[in-house]
C-alpha cells in the first residue's frame, strides 16, 4: 500500500496529488521500497513496477508522465500529452491538460506542487539549491500565467525535502546566495565549525514563492535525511559511502 503525502491547500484545489514516500513499492536491497528514479542503478523491472503503482494511484498509467531528464536549472516545460517516456530536459512541469501527470523526482531537494484551480493549471518543481536560486520557481509560474493562470491564485506546497538542521553547507555558499539575491543569508544559519552553515531550502523556496507572487504556499515540514524510514537522502547515503540511492515522485493532476 502505498503511503502519498497530501496537503489541504492543494486537496481544497481539487487536484489529485501526492509526495509519494518510499513505503509500497517493489524495490529490494539499497533501494528498498518505491525506488521510481529511472536514473539509479536499481533493477529497471521494479523501477517501472513503481512508476505504474505511483501513475494508478494518480488514477492513470506510466504513459500520463510529464516529468523531465532534470538537470538543476530553471527550465519550466509544458505539456498538453503525456510524454510517453521522453524525458526533455528540464526541473519544471506544466499542464492545462486533464489526465496530464506532472511530476518530479527528489531525494533531498525540493519537489514543489503548485496549482490555480480557478484556471485549471498546475505544474510540479524540481528545486535543489542551484534551480532555486537560477529561479526554477518562478519560471514554473511564468509558464503556469501564459497557460492562463494568476500567481495571486495559485496554492504550492513544498513537499519532504532536506531540513536546515541536517543540511550543512560551506560558507562560501551563504555569500554566493547573498550576492545573487539580498536579503537571502537569513536561511543561513552557524554551522559546527566557522567556515559551515546550516541552509533552510524550503524556507528559501518558500520565499521564491512569495517574491513569484504565488498567493498562498507551505511546506509539508518533512525531512528526508531525517527519516529513512519513509525518504531516499542523497546526502544520507553518501555520508553511509553507499554506492547510489533511490529517488521519490511528487506528482499532480487536473481532476
């Protein structure tokens, strides 16, 4: 049985959605669990029993994915089909089209679902440091305005991602953040030693939202380094010297 994260914001939209957790799939050994990242060296039969277990429960079939070959930049693509297993490159999902799936793959970056219900119009977003801070959201929601939708009425929420307690960066990070964008060292916190720092990445995403002009957004408070008994960590297997890692699905669909 599969264990999906939803959240009202996105559940009072009408939308179907979910932060699907590693509970319910069919992955053995490393990548115990739904392990739905077609890029890990997982065997390819569980990897697609997954992906079909993540799409009927997204009331659809594989075939309904509009999810990219993500590559940490700020490119928003738009699909009126499923794509079918191509995988254009880009972090963002958009549709106005019913039966669409757009989702994203994560194991410590930020998925982030968004939705105007008002003008049947959603997208899913692929956020780690880099694509938040190029701007990834904001291209999400310049591409969800040229499909009809309002920033002022769309709902997001920020889904199971790495907290600022566990995610310790260099210091050098803090003052390439701030350069870029002023304001932004408050998602740095002091880190165990002087030339470290904890970052908040969804509170930094979640200010992405705000500064996009999107009307309300949240985060699921979910840390996925923290929990390996629901989330995949990049940085938790690579702390471990495991050799790779699975990845998680967050998805949304119109209807």
């Amino acid at each position: 049985m599969l264990e999906p994260i939803t959240h009202p914001l996105l559940t009072r939209a009408g939308v179907r959605h979910g932060f699907f957790t590693r509970v319910g799939g069919a992955s053995t050994g490393l990548y115990e669990g739904l392990n739905t990242g077609v890029g890990s060296s997982d065997d390819p039969v569980a990897v697609t029993e997954n992906r079909r277990r993540v799409a009927q429960a997204m009331g659809g079939v594989p075939d309904d994915f509009a999810a990219c070959y993500q590559v940490h930049s700020a490119v928003a693509r738009v699909a009126e089909t499923g794509w079918k297993g191509e995988r254009p490159e880009g972090d963002a999902s958009v549709t106005a089209a019913p039966g669409v799936i757009c989702a994203v793959l994560t194991a410590d970056c930020a998925p982030v679902l968004l939705a105007d219900a008002e003008a049947g119009v959603v997208a899913a977003v692929h956020a780690g440091w880099k694509g938040a801070l190029d701007g990834v959201v904001h291209s999400a929601v310049s591409a969800m305005q040229a499909l009809g939708a309002e920033p002022g009425r769309t709902v997001a929420v920020v889904g199971p991602c790495i907290a600022q307690s566990s995610y310790e960066v260099g210091a050098d990070y803090q003052a390439r953040f701030e350069h870029h964008d002023p304001g932004s060292g408050r998602f740095f916190a002091s880190g165990a030693t002087a030339d470290k720092r904890q970052f908040d990445l969804p509170g930094f995403v979640l200010w992405r939202l705000e500064q996009a002009g999107v009307g309300e957004a949240a985060w699921t408070g979910d840390d996925t380094w923290a929990d390996e008994t629901r989330f995949y960590s990049n940085r938790r297997a690579f702390q471990r010297g495991e050799a790779d890692f699975g990845r998680l699905m967050s998805a949304i669909r119109l209807g």
